[in-house]
C-alpha cells in the first residue's frame, strides 16, 4: 500500500523515503547497515531496502557490502546537495534540534510541537512558518535558547522555546499542557519517537 505524499515535501514519495533520505543526506560522512536505517524510520528491512534502491538509481546514495551486510551512505551528487538541503528544512527539526539540545544540564526532555509536528504527522496545512520547542526540565535558559538559536540558524527557520519544570508539567493543569498532549508532538530527547 503506497502512502500519500508527506505533507511536509509534497514532492516525495512517502514520509519514510523522506526520513530514509534525511537520515542519509544529513549524515554524509556516516554509514548505516539496512537494519540501523529501517529501526530508525521504524520501517521493515524489506521497505528500507527498496527504498536504499530507488535513492541508489536516482544517484543520491551509493551501498556497499561488508559480508553479509548492506552499508549505505550518501553519494557526492549534482543532486545530493540541493536535495540535502530541502530535506534539512523540511524532515530535519528533530535531528538538529536534538544535536543542538543534547547535552545541556538540566534537561530532562525535549519535545518539538505546534504546526511542523502536524504536517509531520501527516496533517494537511500551511508550510511550517517556526518550529516550536518544548523543554522540559530546568536548564540554564540563556543555554537553551543560544541553541534554539543555531538550531534556527541551521534550518533556516525560527525555532521557538517554550520551558516547563519536570513538577509543572507533571501536573498538566494548564490550557497548554492540554493543547500539546492532544496534538501530534514529536519526542526528539531522549530519545525520539512520535506521540499520538
């Protein structure tokens, strides 16, 4: 069964071959094993090799085999810039905002909401205009917000932070935290995964 375009690039296939491409072209010096990629974009082995094939006729990837594993990478292409680039400002918040969060003291979680999580759950609308953040923790803000800062820098779009203590958030009893429950959140710290 063929999904629909991913409302974030229209132009792709699927949002798996767009996690798949970002994944590679966002990582170009990093090789992954079919079985690393399809865990990644919580796909099967089998959807993640079809894909790996169609990136590889097209130029944008290249493999390799090191016994009985199937390495992948991004392929130097007139292609693979450009298309690095789209895939940067349209599947790459949560890999950049993660790089940029991690390891900030007093984290405990980072979560990306607002209209980029929609789209990238799928729902119609508008191009994405900022990517809105939510930490939750207690950071050093000025910290947090010089790397919502490169974050910006980076994709090219405004990255908005919104702070909660681990005990506020833990209580849920503002408009807010309903909001961001009810609506498609994408967890990027820890560890990331989509919430419903």
């Amino acid at each position: 069964m063929q999904s629909a375009p991913p409302p974030l690039l229209p132009l792709l296939r699927s949002s798996l071959q767009g996690e798949l491409l970002a994944l590679l072209l966002l990582n170009p010096d990093r090789e992954w094993s079919l079985t690393e990629l399809a865990n990644r974009i919580g796909a099967s082995v089998s959807t993640a090799q079809r894909e790996v094939e169609r990136a590889e006729q097209s130029g944008v990837v290249e493999s390799r085999r090191v016994g009985s594993a199937r390495l992948v990478r991004a392929h130097p292409s007139p292609l693979t810039e450009p298309l690095a680039e789209l895939l940067l400002r349209s599947f790459g918040p949560p890999q950049v905002v993660a790089e940029e969060f991690a390891g900030i003291e007093g984290i405990d979680e980072v979560h990306l909401f607002g209209s980029w999580a929609a789209r990238y759950a799928g729902e119609i609308g508008r191009a994405p205009g900022d990517i809105d953040v939510l930490v939750i923790g207690a950071p050093d803000r000025d910290v947090a917000y010089e790397a919502a800062e490169r974050a910006s820098r980076r994709l090219a779009h405004e990255v908005n932070v919104t702070f909660r203590s681990r005990e506020l958030w833990a209580e849920g009893v503002d408009g807010f935290h309903t909001e961001v429950l009810t609506r498609p959140r994408v967890q990027v710290l820890p560890v990331a995964q989509v919430k419903p």
